[in-house]
C-alpha cells in the first residue's frame, strides 16, 4: 500500500473534474493534500466546499492564484489589491492557510517598476492576511515569464522581494518547472528555509522539446528535470510539506482525468 | 544619410540568401558587418567568400557557431572538440576574429557536468584558437534552452565559466533575447566588461505572446525589450562594436527578404 499522504493535487491539473468530482477522485486515490484554483470554486458555496474537503480527510493546501499586481495605471493596481484582498477572504473561507501569487508583469514596464508595485500591491493586502492568519507564497516564474506573468523570475529575486517585505506571512512556493535550471537555487532555497518562508513545493516536469510556453509541462518522469534532487534540496533544509503536482498540458488534459490521475500517482511514486 | 556602419546581420537572418546574395545585399544597403554561419558556408569557397566581403568594406564580426560539447559518452566530446577546432579553423579562413559559442547541454544530464565537459572542451580548442588568432564567446542561452541547447544561462553563469577558463581569447556574446528578464544584468555586465571579455552585442525582442520558444523571435521593437537600456547598459561599460541582428523567426522568415532587410534597418534606426 502506498503512502500518498504528502501528495497533493492542483485543481487545474485535472481541470475536467468540478470540485466535487475532485475532492471524491482525489479522496478515493487516498491523495493527501488540494490545491483549490479560485476558477474551481466560481459559484460554489466556498465554506461547503472546504468542510466537504475536510470531512474527506484531505488537507487544503493553498488556494491558487492572486497576484498580478503590476499596472500602467493606478486603478489597475487597486483593482489588483481588490481582488487579492478577495482571494484572501476566499481561501479564509475555504480554510485554506495560504494563497499563491504569481505577482504579474507588464510588457515594456521595467521589471524594477512591476517589482515595486508588486511589492506595494502585497504590503496593502498583508492586513487581510494577517487578521485571517492566510499566508501569502511569492512563485518565482520561469524568465520565460518575465513579459507578462512575473517580474520575479529567480528564488533569488523572490528571496530579495521577501527580506524587503519582511514579514513572517509572506513566502515563496517553489515550483519545480521555474526554477531547476538555476545555478544558484541550492544557495536560494537555504536562504528561504532560513528565514522560514519556503511554504510550498510544485512538481511536474520539462519536456525537450516544449512545443508551448504555457501548456506543455510534463508528468514526472517525462522530462530533464531531477526530481530527487529537487526534492533532496528542500528537504536538506528542513522543508517537510506536501508535494503539490501542478501541470498545464493539453495534453494531459486531452486524457481521460481517471487514467491521468492514475498516472500521477503511479509517476510520483516511482520519480519524485 | 543614416549610418549603419554598427549594424551587423546575421546571415541566418535573411537565411533565404545565399552568402553571395547576402553579401551583395548588405552592401548594397550599407550595412556595416556581417555575422557568418556556417551553414552559409557550405559547399563554398570560405577564403574567396571572406575575400569578396572584405572587398565590399563589410567586416566580418564573427563566425557562428560553435560550442555543443556536453556528451553522454567521451567519442561525443571527442567529436565536439573536433568540430569546435574546425570552427576556428574556417573562422580564420574566412578572416573572422571569433567564434560564437552555443555551449550545449544534455536533456537528464546535471547541468553542473555539462558545464565541466564545457570547460573541458574549450579548454581543448585553446590551442588551435590560440595558433589561429581567433576569439571564442560564449554566448548565454535563456534559461527555457537549458534541457538540450546550453547550460550556461545567465551573464553570472557566463562570467564564472570564462574566470575558471582565465584567457583572453575566451569571452562572452551577450544576447538581449537571452539576458533582458535578469535583476543581475547590470551587475554582470559591468564584471564581464572589467575583464575586457565582453566580445558581441546581438539585438531583436522577446515578442508577447512568444508562440514558439525557437523560431518567434521579434524585430527590434516588436515585443518588450528595453533596447535602449540595453545599448546604454553595454557602452557605458565600454562596449563600442557591432549591434548583431540575429532573429530567429518562421514569421519574418517567410516574408519578402529584401523588405525585411529595409525593416531592420527601419527599426534600428528607430528603436536601438
């Protein structure tokens, strides 16, 4: 019998599935830990969804994704702080203890500019955060990224991002796909274990050749990344969370969700 | 009269002429250098080609490329120093005083040890380079080509291969396609430029959304490059040679070349 208590899912990994279908698949497979995607939760009874996780034994991991804080105008920024302040609320709702935040980026804004109002942005929701005890988890994204989705690309930026924000809720979630070719990460990650902000860890893999910047991320297994080291790394440094398996295909998602979940569980086991 | 005496193509830039017709053309427009692959180059007569560019007051900026030397097994590093020898070799053929280098890397092999075999293997063409006169750049790759094009991904990475290599032949071509998305870039450059190591400038933008990460490469002011912070970034550390147009792209590939050519030089009239 496998042990799959530290294995969580993303919602969006087997998008296919409603919430519902979800939380019974994932609890069927014995799968530990949920990643819920707001899009997952749009006009569901947030509190009924988290007792129904809860009552199935699964924890909540987090609630994906705010961010996208950088603006050309002041009202997007506010309207950015807005919905943040929402995610918040929703993942305090769903009881899910942080919400992940793929910060945002605006083509031909300087990334020194994105990275201030993306550091203001997080500082004008940390009062939310703080009276709802809801963490907030910086994921650094792949350079590839670095034109519209984050202009935080490194753990080292993130890390940088951190120490400037200073405050015990505010961290980084670590996603495999972004960061493994980074000749600094083990200097990175002992870093962010030191300052007790390594909240999350993400899995999936990367395919050579990628035929699409957003939805080609393999299953384990499928691609160049080493994921023992990966996972040797954060937990060196005294990471002990779950191994939260987030992938964007079509592939993948051309399958069929019952085989795919299947898969996961079987690739996890075997590569991770 | 605009002066395009900076200006530098690629020959795989207008990959639809042959070396004879690029010549004539880039002549024709007053272009001021020319950056030759080596697939130009075959089957041809390489002296009587760097002849007739020499004689159209063209300069020849660089011979590209070399590099790949990560192998599985010891023949294929073998190989690779063999044919980074013969890249010097019909660099100086040719009348180029360098070589560019796209490092390699090996899909599920560390990049750590792709970086040693890189080492290893330039560290084995130093000699014929040395004999021959002729530079050898190593040109990082985006963090998205580290699987199966260059474990060597960043400035930083760059300048600690060239300070463990120590020559001065050996050097780096900064690529703003590459480079543009690091906090460090600065940083950097000024460490590669204090070397005297900062041999090549190559220019085109990061199109948003890029839809192939190989062949979507943009026209100078097409995507979200700050080509003017990059220019400023690179002179004010001393860097007075060629801005290289190198744009990969099945878009631009497949239009009229000689109406792309005008293009190029529109846009770095207007935008570098």
């Amino acid at each position: 019998m496998i042990d799959y208590s530290k294995l969580c899912i993303h919602t969006v990994t087997t998008k296919a599935w409603d919430i519902w279908t979800a939380i019974e698949k994932f609890d069927a497979a014995g799968i530990g830990g949920i990643t819920v995607w707001r899009q997952a939760l749009d006009g569901q009874d947030i509190e009924k969804v988290g007792h129904t996780i809860r009552a199935s034994n699964i924890e909540i991991v987090s609630l994906c994704r705010g961010g996208f804080f950088p603006a050309q105008h002041l009202g997007g920024l506010d309207a950015a702080i807005a919905d943040n302040q929402q995610a918040v609320r929703e993942a305090a709702e769903l009881g899910a203890p942080m919400v992940v935040l793929v910060c945002g980026a605006i083509p031909g804004q300087s990334l020194q500019k994105s990275r201030d109002q993306i550091i203001a942005g997080i500082r004008a929701v940390l009062p939310v955060a703080e009276s709802l005890g809801v963490k907030l988890a910086i994921e650094p994204l792949h350079p590839m990224y670095a034109d519209d989705r984050s202009a935080i690309n490194t753990m080292e930026s993130a890390n940088d991002v951190c120490d400037e924000i200073d405050h015990p809720l505010v961290g980084i979630a670590l996603d495999v796909y972004h960061v493994w070719w980074d000749p600094n990460l083990e200097r990175e990650i002992a870093r962010c274990a030191a300052a007790d902000r390594l909240f999350a860890y993400h899995i999936c893999d990367w395919k050579t050749p990628t035929t699409d910047l957003l939805n080609d991320r393999g299953l384990m297994g499928e691609g160049c990344i080493d994921l023992p080291r990966m996972r040797k790394l954060v937990e060196k440094y005294g990471f002990t969370g779950f191994h939260e398996v987030e992938i964007f295909s079509d592939h993948w998602w051309s399958r069929e969700p019952d085989s795919f979940l299947a898969e996961i569980q079987q690739s996890w086991n075997q590569h991770c």
